[in-house]
C-alpha cells in the first residue's frame, strides 16, 4: 500500500453514491471512475456503493439531494436547476443562449464564478459541492412537426425540468411548458401528454426519446451542469486523509466527465437513424430568431441578477 493510503479499517468507511442514469450515460460512467479512484487510494478503508439509478427503485430523480441530506445517501450528482431557490446565482445558468461554448464556460467556471457558486452551496445549503459536471447543451425534440421557427414551437406541450425560469423561455417562444422529474417524463413519453421537451442528445438516446420523437431539433437553447454533492457532515466527520482522497477523487471524475460529455454529441448523431429521426440544423437566420423570442426573459433576469455574474462569463 503507497503512502497515500489508508490502513485497512475494521470498519470501513461507507460511502454511497446515487445518480438515476443507466451504465452508459456519460454520468454514470464518471461516478464509476470516482468510486474506483476512491478504492485505489483508501483500499479497504472504503466501502463505495454506486447506486447508478434510482428511478428503477421507484424514485424520482428529485429525490436525491434528500436522499444526501438525511443521509441515504452520501452523495449524488443532480441538476443545479434544483438549487436555485437556495443558490439564485445558478439562474445564470439557466438563461437560454447563454452559454456560447463549453470552453468559455468551463474557464468562468474555473475562476470567479465558480468559487462564488462553490461558496453560495456551502453557506446556503446541506451539502459540500464536489463538482460541476457537464450537462450539455439541450435541444429540441417533438412528436408533432419540424420546429425551424419560433412559430413551430406554438401550442405544443413540452416536458421541461423543474425550473420555473424554463417555463418562461419556453412561454416566450409559445410552448406550454409542463414541469415533470424525469421519472414521470419517461414513464408517459410514449402516451403523447409530452408532444416536446428538450435534453442534450445523450438523454434523448439513452432515455429512449427518440422512439417517440421523430423531429431533433439542434437548438442549444440551454446549456445545463450537473452538481455533483456529498452531505456536508458526513464529509466533516471524515478524517483529513478521507477527504482529501474524496475530493482528488471528484476532480478525476469531473476531468473524466467533461471529456466525455464533449465527445457525445457526434456520438449520438452517429446513432440515431436518419431513417427514424429528422436531425434539423439550424440556420444562423433561424438560430437568432429564436434568440430574440426568448430576450424578454433575459432583459428580466440581466436586472434581476447581480451584473458580476454576466461578466464571469462575458468575459471567459
């Protein structure tokens, strides 16, 4: 055993992870490489479970942030929308057409505003932010019609998360937006109560919706991060030696999942059968008619939110 290790413990530390994604989801495969670092650096001083998806018990993906507050589990990843009423600074991230590119993101951030979120989770929150994850850029599916234009988007009911500043975008360009965990989407996506909804591609595949949706629309509307989270007092009650391990462990995985997440979406195209699925591009025209749909809600929340924020990013 290296000096990094820790001795075998009579008890071994048990540490339990959720996430509600099957095996090949770029998620899953990031917890998997967290908990086999953790197991490489403590040994057996460490019993890691990964309980990779939660919704083939019956729960919903929602419930994990309280399966982690009262000690269920020891940690999970989940989406930061579900943060924003205690952390409103992830609002920034939920403005459509925000977010240019996963670089300029990802370099904000590394910085000014990754340490202000980092800081809000700790203060405000239960929980020990360990990791920003790549949640991708969300783009549009239907069972209806192509959607080109604003126009298409009319009357169609879409499934969205739980975010009440998605309802808006999505009223602005003149959906009628249906909040619903996505345990409740996927179980009614074949019964046509959800004519929309939007996911990065790799959900779209790998949740199956694209045996119910024909039309993908590649809007890169939303770009979404998943925060990886660990209950605050179990991780204070760890030894110096545990939480170091946890916490070079985290960076792994997040390094691992950044890298994956950027290569799925030519993944996923290469997947999907032109045959089944129409793939619609946007033009730039189209694109930017769809952005200026959607300004009102950004000129609402550019005055809501502190101007620091916008600066992290229009800057990185």
């Amino acid at each position: 055993m290296d000096g990094n290790s820790v001795r075998p413990a009579m008890n071994p530390l048990r540490i339990k992870f959720g996430g509600y994604q099957k095996s090949a989801s770029v998620h899953t495969r990031a917890a998997a490489c967290f908990g086999d670092t953790l197991r490489q650096t403590l040994g057996d001083g460490v019993d890691f479970r990964l309980v990779a998806d939660v919704l083939a018990l019956g729960r919903q993906a929602g419930d994990l942030p309280c399966m982690v507050e009262n000690g269920e589990l020891s940690m999970c990843y989940i989406s930061t929308v579900r943060f924003t009423r205690a952390v409103p600074e992830f609002k920034l991230l939920e403005l459509p057409f925000m977010v240019r590119d996963r670089d300029s993101i990802f370099r904000a951030l590394d910085g000014e505003l990754g340490s202000l979120l980092r800081e809000r989770m700790h203060r405000n929150t239960p929980f020990r932010l360990l990791g920003l994850w790549d949640n991708g850029f969300r783009h549009l599916s239907n069972s209806v019609r192509p959607i080109r234009t604003p126009q298409d988007c009319r009357g169609l009911r879409i499934r969205t998360q739980m975010s009440e500043l998605h309802g808006e975008a999505f009223r602005a360009l003149g959906f009628e937006p249906i909040a619903a965990d996505i345990k409740e989407f996927t179980e009614k996506i074949g019964t046509g109560h959800f004519q929309a909804q939007d996911n990065p591609l790799t959900n779209i595949f790998n949740f199956g919706v694209h045996h119910h949706h024909r039309h993908i629309t590649l809007s890169g509307h939303f770009f979404g991060l998943s925060a990886m989270i660990c209950n605050a007092d179990h991780y204070r009650s760890w030894p110096p030696q545990v939480q170091a391990a946890v916490e070079a462990a985290a960076r792994e995985a997040t390094t691992l999942q950044h890298r994956l997440a950027a290569a799925e979406d030519a993944a996923i195209l290469a997947k999907l059968d032109p045959g089944t699925n129409t793939i619609i591009r946007l033009t730039r025209a189209e694109h930017d008619a769809f952005v200026a749909a959607v300004q009102p809600v950004l000129d609402k929340y550019r005055k809501e939110l502190d101007p620091r924020l916008f600066a992290c990013i229009d800057q990185a």
